[in-house]
C-alpha cells in the first residue's frame, strides 16, 4: 500500500500544497517501511516529524483562515487540534510500549485515513471558500 499525493487534493494555495505533499511523503515512508518490514523503525521517525510539523501546517492554514474571515475556522481548527492530540497520544503509547506492530498498523491507518479525509474534505472546503472571495 502506498500514499501518494495526487493533484485532485490541491487547494490552490502553492504554502499549503506543498506542506501537505512533505507529510504524504512521510506516510508514504513509512508504507514503504512497512512493506520491507521495518515499520517498526519509521513509525518512530514519523511521529516524532507529526508531532512538529503539522503544529507548524496547522499554523498557516489557520493564518490563512483568520486572514479571509473563513466562518468555519473554529471546526476546522478543532479538527487540528484532535489531530495533534492523536499524534500526541500514539507517541506517549510508543513511550511506554515501544514500536509494536499494533502501534504501526493504529499510527498507519488513523492517521493516514484522517489526512485523507481532512484534505479531501475540510482542506478543499476552505480552499473554495478562498476562490470565492478572490
């Protein structure tokens, strides 16, 4: 399984494109460990670039949002900040537990698929709220 970045997840604003493609590629690593069966060595790797990166990502989209008045910025940084305390909480399991294989298939798919959604959905409604104020 792989998670790639495609182009019917852009939302036009080149800052956030980009940063969303960093952390599809970082998915992507770690589907890629998986596979090779070293998963267990990138799921470190990949929280410990979640728990710093998407603060920083959060942080511009939400800029982005306060800046055009987006009337749904309280849901959506609410997504945000649900997101950072899932990151938040794989990191302290992998603490106490170690990187068990349970651990990487959670990081996998909770993760993965709340991106996906998130982009897909939450990220393109702001993305066309943008074009229609532009």
């Amino acid at each position: 399984m792989s998670m790639q970045w495609s182009s019917d997840l852009a939302t036009g604003v080149a800052e956030i494109d980009n940063q969303h493609k960093e952390i599809f590629s970082r998915f992507d690593r770690l589907f890629n460990a998986c596979s090779e069966g070293k998963g267990k060595e990138e799921v470190l790797r990949l929280l410990l670039f979640l728990q710093e990166y998407v603060k920083e990502h959060f942080s511009a989209e939400e800029r982005l949002q306060l800046r055009s008045a987006y009337p749904e910025y309280a849901e959506h940084k609410a997504q945000h900040t649900n997101f950072i305390a899932e990151v938040e909480r794989l990191a302290r399991e992998f603490a106490a537990e170690g990187a068990t294989l349970p651990l990487v298939i959670k990081t996998n798919k909770a993760l993965s698929s709340w991106l996906l959604q998130h982009i897909s959905k939450t990220d393109m409604a702001f993305a066309g709220y943008l074009r229609s104020e532009a």
